[in-house]
C-alpha cells in the first residue's frame, strides 16, 4: 500500500493538493500482512466498482478470518453488487464472522438488515435491537451512528422487543466469551415477524426505508399507529388508558423522520418561503435518490416537494452523514457561517489556486477548515500543526489562500469528481491534540464529534459548521 505526502513551503499537501513553490515528496510504505493486503486489494476493486475482482479478494482473505474481508463479502451481498443477487441470508453469514471479531460495522450493518428484512430474510426488530446496542457499546465513529440508529429503532419497536434485544445481546457476549469446549450453541429465539404483504403486492418497488419493512402498508412512524388487519392484539399499554397520546406529526415531520433511516444520506427537508415542501442534500447513489423521490410522493401525493439532492458516493457520502449526524445530536447547527471559493465557482481544475472564503456569524468564532477527498481521507488545510487556529471577528469576511497572506493551496490531480471542504466555527478553539497533516476521515470526524461535546457554548453563540461541493477536473 502506497501513499505519496508532498510538501510545499513547510506545508504538508496530499496528493489530491499540492502547494506553491518547492516541491518534495516523501513516499510512505504500508507492510501490511498478507491476508490484510487481499483485503485492501478488494477494497480498491470495490471502490472502483470491479466487484468480481472485489469478490475474489476478499474471499481469498476471509477463508483466512480477515474481519475486514469478511464484512466486504458481507456487504456484497447486501447491495447485490454488480451481478450478484442481493442475499440477506449470506449477508448475515459473512456480518456475524466480522462481528464475532468485534467489527463494530458489521454489527451496525446486521442491525440494518434485520430491521429491513427480505422475501427470503424475516424481519426481526429484536434481533436488529440486538445488534445495534452492542455496535452503540463502541466508542467509534460506528458506535456513534449505532447510538444514533438505536434511537431510531426505539421509536419503531415496542418494549417487548426492546427488552428482547438487550437479553439476545446478553446472551451472545456470553456465548463469545466462554472457553470454547464449554460453548454450547443456544437456540435462537422465535423471531418477531412482522405481518407479510397483503396477497397480490408487488414487492413495493423502489422501498426507501433500509430499517422498515416493505409493506403495502405506508409504516407507522413516530406520533402515529397505523393498524395492520390480522396482527396480533397489541400489549396492554403500560402508561394508565387516561394518559393523552402523541399528536400526529405532520407530513413533512413525518418525512424528515424517515430520511434519517437512508444510510448513507444527508438531507434535510425544510418548507419554502410559499409552503411547499423542499428535500435537500446528499445520497449515495442514483438509485437512491429515485427512491427518495419515491418517498416524497407517499408523504406529498398532490403536491410533490421540490429536490434538491446531490448524488455523492462512498467514502464521502459517509463524511456528509456523520456531519450531518452531528447537526441533529444538536453539537453544531448552520447559523449563519458562510462558505464559498472567492473565484465564484465550485469548479476547480488541477492546479487552481483554491481561495476560500469564510463570513462568520454576528460574535467572533475560530476556525477549521478541511478538505475531504473523494478516497476518505481528510486534508487540514487551516489550522496545521504549525498553526493557532485561525479566529475572525463578528460579521467579517476572510478569505483563506490568499497569496498575500503568504499560505498558497492549489487543487490536486487524479482522481477528479466531487470533493468537500468543510468549516468548523467554535466561540472557544476545539481541543483536538496533534493531527496528521492527512488522515482517514471517519478518525477525525470521531474526535471532533467528541470535541464539541465537550464544548459548552451558550444558545446565542452556538458552535456553527458549513460545507461546500467542489467539482474537481483535469
């Protein structure tokens, strides 16, 4: 595995950046164990989308016990990449090994799965409540978006199967840790299946929700009961009959609820100046913003919402998720920092000098300023390690990259496509430790989601964050 760092002036540049002036390069081995190196050999098919190429590596590494390789296979037969057919049941096959060796994205994806279920594959909430409170028992990036999902889950599921889960989760840590010879496999409980489709349905194409059932059925969502003819009777409530319901969340309430479920996502859904709804952000792919649109109808029938989503891919589509995860855990909130290359457009072609420009909202904030890349990594573009972070009085406009200010950036080479920068405004600087110049994303997106829970800003000076989508070009 190789990685070439540049330096220019004293400035660490990735490869996706470089500097002005004098350029040095320092190239980087990674020795990595064998199997290891099949599994990142099938990442990088993945990535590209040879998912035979994909198949075969992490095959190879996953008949060896590589967690990662496993949970790669895993996820093949989730998405049915390329030819395969989506198959839930060998999903959970290859999930369960990873899990079993604490891969807390396995466990994650295992909640997911269970929570949506399959023709083949009973929907089983228990059994997704299981798996996402011991992927939430993670103090990862991963564990953070189980914690978030489990409290998704817990508006969907009764106590029954709450309860379930938790004794489900118990079990499994026991039987883990038990000595070997000593591990007898327990029976699974019955699972908890929901009602199947009404005779007749057609499969309910294009389904948006990847914890929910597909149902003819619109499910219900938080604030509403919708009944399902020959369930079961329902629990005895366990709040006195007396005790006043939730009210009914509004359509777009109810929207905005279900789009935190699509994996991968960022959106937000906001009503116009003239009351008609708007769903803006990010999916993963096309596929889910045709579904996405799909939704939009069921909650808007006669008067569908305007859509203004960007189609960003994996690994970045993962960076704008745990921002925006960040957003509804009330950490940041938009405020009024503003955010735009100072040449007036989005477009940057390889060599461009990138002038970036920040307005900070009515009190003075400090600032950081990053670039993801479209491989998961994240450039510090300011502060460095050789850096204050930068601070910019109330109401000012600065802008960053200027040759005067002496620190030059220029936009990098292949490969090109949609990138982000992102800006972070903090009334106190973040407390963040010593950073790589370059670095995975999804590690630093972890240590700054802790960051600002350890802040304490007062209401009227919130900490504020902005994004903006570069396209990159030769």
């Amino acid at each position: 595995m190789k990685k070439s760092i540049c330096f220019a002036d004293g400035l660490p540049r990735s490869a996706r950046l470089i500097g002005a002036g004098a350029v040095s390069c320092m190239l980087l081995l990674a020795v990595m164990p064998l199997a290891y190196g099949d599994a990142a050999a099938g990442r990088a098919a993945y990535d590209k989308g040879d998912y035979v190429r994909a198949m075969s590596e992490w095959q190879s590494a996953a008949d060896h016990g590589d967690a990662q390789a496993q949970f790669g296979l895993g996820s093949l037969y989730e998405l049915g990449a390329g030819d395969l057919k989506q198959d839930y049941k060998r999903a959970d096959y290859w999930y369960q090994k990873a899990a079993a060796q604490d891969y807390v994205e396995a466990q994650y994806r295992l909640a997911l799965i269970w929570a949506a279920g399959a023709s083949d594959f009973p929907l089983d909430l228990a059994e997704a409540y299981k798996w996402v409170i011991l992927a939430a028992e993670s103090k990862g990036v991963w564990g953070s978006l189980a914690a978030d999902l489990e409290m998704q889950l817990d508006k969907v599921t009764s106590a029954g199967q709450q309860a379930e889960g938790k004794r489900r989760a118990a079990a499994w840590k026991e039987a883990r840790n038990a000595p070997k010879e000593a591990a007898v496999p327990a029976a699974p409980a019955p699972p908890q299946v929901s009602p199947p489709a009404k005779s007749g349905a057609t499969g309910c194409p294009g389904w948006p929700f990847p914890t929910l059932p597909c149902t003819e059925q619109f499910p219900a969502l938080p604030g509403s009961q919708a009944a399902t003819s020959g369930a079961a009777p329902p629990s005895p409530p366990s709040a006195p009959p007396s005790a006043p319901s939730q009210p009914t969340k509004s359509p777009l309430e109810q929207l905005a609820d279900s789009l935190k479920l699509i994996d991968c996502a960022s959106l937000a859904a906001r009503s116009s100046a003239q009351g008609s709804a708007i769903v803006s952000g990010t999916v993963p792919n096309a596929e889910q913003r045709a579904k996405l649109v799909q939704l939009a109808q069921r909650f808007f029938p006669n008067s569908p919402p305007e859509i203004k989503v960007d189609v960003i891919p994996p690994p970045l589509c993962q960076s704008l998720a745990n921002i925006n995860a960040m957003r509804l855990a009330g950490l940041i909130s938009d405020g009024n920092l503003g955010l735009r290359l100072n040449n007036t457009t989005a477009l940057l072609h390889e060599g461009d000098p990138m002038r970036i420009e920040i307005r900070s909202p009515g009190y003075a904030v400090y600032l950081r300023i990053d670039y993801f890349s479209i491989g998961g990594e994240v450039l510090h573009l300011w502060p460095t390690d050789d850096e204050l972070p930068p601070r910019i009085a109330a109401g000012a406009t600065q802008v960053f990259g200027d040759p005067a200010s002496g620190k030059v950036v220029k936009a990098g080479g292949a490969p090109f496509g949609t990138e982000l920068i992102s800006a972070i405004g903090t009334p106190s600087p973040l407390e963040l430790g010593a950073r790589r110049p370059v670095e995975k994303a999804a590690d630093y997106l972890r240590d700054l989601k802790a960051a600002l829970g350890r802040t304490s800003p007062s209401p009227g000076t919130p900490n504020v964050a902005a994004e903006l989508l570069v396209k990159t070009a030769p």
